[in-house]
C-alpha cells in the first residue's frame, strides 16, 4: 500500500519560509507561523516538501489505507496561501461568514493575503479545527 507522500521531514521550517522567494507571501506565511505558534503546543513540522504541519494523528479508511497527518497547518503556495482545516467548514459556517475574503477546497482554505481576513476569526478555525480532531481522533501520534 502506497505512503502518503508527504510525511514529516527533519528540514528547519524557518529556513524554508525564509526561502519562499514572493516577498509578499514569505511575509505572510511568517505571520502564520507567529500565529500557529501561539495556538499550537506541538512544534512546527515540514512534512514534504512544502507543507507546515502541527502536531499529527492517525487516520483508517474503510478501504484499509491508513496513515499519519497533521492536525493542522499552512502551505505557502505560489498562487495563494493554504490554510490546513483537516475536518472541513461545515461546522464552521458561522466563523467563516466573519472571515473576510477567502476560497475553500475539501480541506484548505485558501487565501491570497492577510489582510483580507480577519485573524482573530481564523485563529478560532484554527482552535475549532484542532479541538474537532483531537476529540474525533483517539489514536494521536
């Protein structure tokens, strides 16, 4: 059975935010780590080559794959910033409504610029996001 292709790496996340060539977005994405790092106990973690990831749990599907993941985390991404919200945005509509300008996909929340969202909103999807998981994922890593 395949690995999930991005799996954590020994590789010092700061470095590689300090490498993101878009001055704009490595600004950004240095925020973001300020703002993950106040929330999250577990240190920032790249996993792949691109993804920064805070803490991890397990996962099993029906189909029998299983692996780890992040609980949460962000991705700064040529065209935008992507914002890791593992559960999804259904329960999270009412937070979302406050959040500014935004797009989402199954799990990401993607975002072209901080200063179109409100970030005391999106740190409570963070919390929110992070809280769903730790209760609905008993087999933490």
């Amino acid at each position: 059975m395949a690995e999930n292709k991005n799996q954590p790496t020994s590789v010092s996340v700061l470095d590689y935010i300090n490498a993101v060539e878009h001055q704009k977005r490595k600004s950004d994405a240095l925020k973001l780590y300020a703002i993950f790092n106040s929330i999250m106990p577990e240190p920032a973690v790249l996993w792949g080559d691109s993804l920064i990831g805070y803490g991890s749990y397990h996962y099993k599907y029906d189909s029998g794959r299983e692996g780890d993941f992040f609980l949460t985390g962000f991705a700064p991404r040529k065209q935008n910033l992507s914002v890791y919200i593992i559960p999804g945005f259904e329960q999270l509509s009412d937070l979302l409504n406050k959040l500014g300008k935004y797009k989402t996909g199954v799990s990401c929340l993607y975002i072209n610029k901080l200063e179109d969202i409100n970030l005391n909103i999106l740190e409570k999807l963070i919390i929110e996001s992070v809280n769903y998981m730790r209760e609905n994922y008993e087999n933490k890593v």
